[in-house]
C-alpha cells in the first residue's frame, strides 16, 4: 500500500455496525486497522480491501498499551463497542464507559484529527444500568476528547441484525410474542448501511464552515417512528408468521427478565458456553423510554444524509422465515 494513504482504525469493526464501517472506510481508500480482541474475527474482512489495506490488530482492553498501538498512526478512529447484556467481566461500565473514555484519551495523546464515538439514542433520559453507562461514555469522551462526533443511532437493522432476526427465529418455535409494557415503546430503526455512511461523514466532512461535526452530537433514526407492536407487525407482513401477541406489564416482564438471564447465566456456568439472553431486566428498564430523534436535534439531514425505509431492505433479509424459504411464496413455474 502506497504511504499517502490515510490510517483508520475501527475498535469493535468485527461487529454489525464496525463491519460496514470499516468496509465504507476501506471503499473510501482508507487503510483499516480493526481492533479486536480476538483478531481471527477481522479475518473476513480482509477481502473488502486491497492486499494490507485492512488488518486485524489485537487490542486488549485492560493494557493502555494495546489501545495506543491501534491508535498510533492514525488521522481517524472510531469506536463500535458496545454490549446489550453484562457477562462476566464485561460490564456495560466498562465496556460503555471505562472502554470509550480511554480510546478518546488516547486519541488526544497520539493527535489523532477525528473520533467518532457511537453512542445509542436516548440515553440521557432512560434510567437502565445500559443507557447510564452508554451516557456516562458519552460524558467521558468528550471530557477526554471535546472535538470527538458522537452518533446516537436508535435500533439498528439490515442483513445479520440482532432485533428483527432474534425476534423472528423465535417466533418459529413459540406461538406468542411478548408486548412489554404493552407493546407501546417507540422506535425509529435505522438502516446500518445509513449509520456507517453517517460514520464517512463525521471522518471526511470539512472541519471549517457550519457542517463541521467535530464536537456534535447526532441523532440517527429511519423514516418512520413505530410502536414495538407496530414493528412485530412489520416483521409478521415479511415473514408471514402469524402469532399472538401478549401483553406484558414492565414489572412483571422484568421479574421474567431476571428469571431468563439467571438461568441463561446457570446455563453457561454448566455448561462453559454463555447463551444469549432473550430479555433482561435491564433491558426492561430501557424500554420505558422511547427511542426517537429528539426534537431538534442533528440527524441525518445535517449530515447530507437521506435514511433508508425498512420496506426497502426487511424482505430480504426476513423472507427467508417464510414457510419453505424466500421462495416459499412463488407459484412453481
Ligand atoms: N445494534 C443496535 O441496534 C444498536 C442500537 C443503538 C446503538 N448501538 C451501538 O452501536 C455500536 C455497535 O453496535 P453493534 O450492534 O454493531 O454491536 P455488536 O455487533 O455486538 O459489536 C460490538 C463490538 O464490540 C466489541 N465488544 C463486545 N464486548 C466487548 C468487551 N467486553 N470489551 C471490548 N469490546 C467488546 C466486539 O468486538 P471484538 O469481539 O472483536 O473485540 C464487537 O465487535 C455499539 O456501541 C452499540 O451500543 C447499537
């Protein structure tokens, strides 16, 4: 690789989101360093680049050092770590909080021009352990790093989600969904491909004039705002699952809540394997706030960005749940 090229790294680019990001920054001509740790999960990705434009690089948390060697040489970085549940040592104060405030310090010592920080929307207002520590993140890095872009996506979807693809596979075996809280929470889902492509602009918007998003937060949602009972209806027209739906009150979904991500713990302690938990308690907690752009807020408006409706992508990533495939439907020629 030529040496004009601009360094980026991405710490979490093995996940949903970093994946498209560091595939977005390897498109745009960027060399990636993806910090992982466990670098074999980068491994795929090495194919979106050319030979050396995209390479693993072991970051170990706990050892300052390891984070500055993913930094070091680096003009952008991003940060796509994140957890949806606690298991063991990784705790969302660490991994939302502590993990974030010391890449951001280390991005201030090594010079580095841009930090991207992803956030989720509407943490400052929701009273979960999750949200408070992803807000507290959000405090540090700014702290540590004040010119750092924050972006506050609300659920994510696309190929290889976590929600509509949890959801669904479960509906193949139980003949009714929970409605927590009735199922009135509200969301604004957003395409990840538009959450990567609001990365690009955050790494290559001019850092003069009034679109400079250095020190800015942005709100990211879709189109359109829905109800957790609206968005079952919607993976149902894809999937053609019928199911009931049952209404659930917060408190006692959250006692469920406990009870599932006990026994999922138990499970892994048996049996050395950690199963993911369908619900939390805490996840609970979380859904008694929206998840919506906030009046006036950034988006992705001020980004130069148009998000993408979910009728454009959901089927065809969810058609494959219909009864005999994503053909299941088509008349036999
Ligand atoms: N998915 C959503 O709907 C959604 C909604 C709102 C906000 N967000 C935020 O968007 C970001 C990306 O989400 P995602 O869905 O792409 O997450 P993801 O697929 O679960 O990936 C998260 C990444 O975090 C890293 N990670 C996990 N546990 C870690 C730990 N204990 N210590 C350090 N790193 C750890 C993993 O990298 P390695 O295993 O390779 O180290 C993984 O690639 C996160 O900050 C998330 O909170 C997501």
């Amino acid at each position: 690789m030529p040496d004009q090229y601009k360094v980026a790294s991405v710490f979490g680019g093995t996940g949903f989101l970093g994946t498209q990001v560091v595939r977005e920054l390897a498109a745009a001509g960027f060399r990636v360093k993806v910090a992982t740790r466990v670098p074999e999960r980068a491994y795929d990705l090495k194919p979106c680049g050319v030979v050396g434009q995209i390479v693993p690089c072991a970051c170990h948390y706990s050892d300052e050092e390891s984070i500055r060697a993913a930094v070091k040489g680096c003009c952008v970085v991003i940060n796509a770590t994140g957890i949806l549940f606690e298991k063991g040592k990784s705790t969302f104060a660490k991994v939302h909080t502590d993990i974030p405030a010391a890449i951001a310090k280390t991005c201030a010592e090594e010079n580095v021009e841009r930090f991207v920080h992803i956030s989720a929307l509407g943490v400052e207002e929701a009273q979960s352990k999750y949200a408070r520590s992803k807000a507290e993140g959000e405090d540090r890095v700014m702290e540590a790093f004040p010119h750092a872009t924050i972006l506050r996506p609300s659920v994510l979807f696309g190929p290889g989600d976590d929600f509509f693809n949890m959801f669904a596979e479960f509906a193949r075996f139980v003949p009714a969904l929970p409605l927590v809280g009735g199922g009135k929470t509200k969301f604004q889902p957003v395409f990840v491909g538009d959450v990567a492509d609001a990365v690009m602009k955050a790494v290559t918007l001019p850092l003069s004039g009034e679109n400079n998003p250095q020190g800015r937060v942005y709100e990211l949602g879709g189109p359109e705002v829905l109800s957790f009972k609206e968005l079952y209806e919607r993976m149902f027209a894809c999937t053609g699952q019928k199911r009931y739906l049952v209404s659930i009150p917060f408190g006692m979904a959250k006692m469920k809540g406990a009870i599932i991500s006990g026994a999922s713990k138990c499970v892994g302690i048996i049996t050395g394997l950690t199963p993911r938990p369908m619900l939390t308690a805490d996840q609970v907690e979380t859904l008694k706030t929206d998840s919506v752009v906030s009046e006036g807020a950034l988006s992705f408006s001020e980004l130069g960005l148009k998000p993408t409706a979910m009728a454009a992508i959901l089927p065809s990533y969810l058609s494959r749940f219909r009864k005999g495939g994503r053909f299941g439907d088509k008349k036999s020629a």
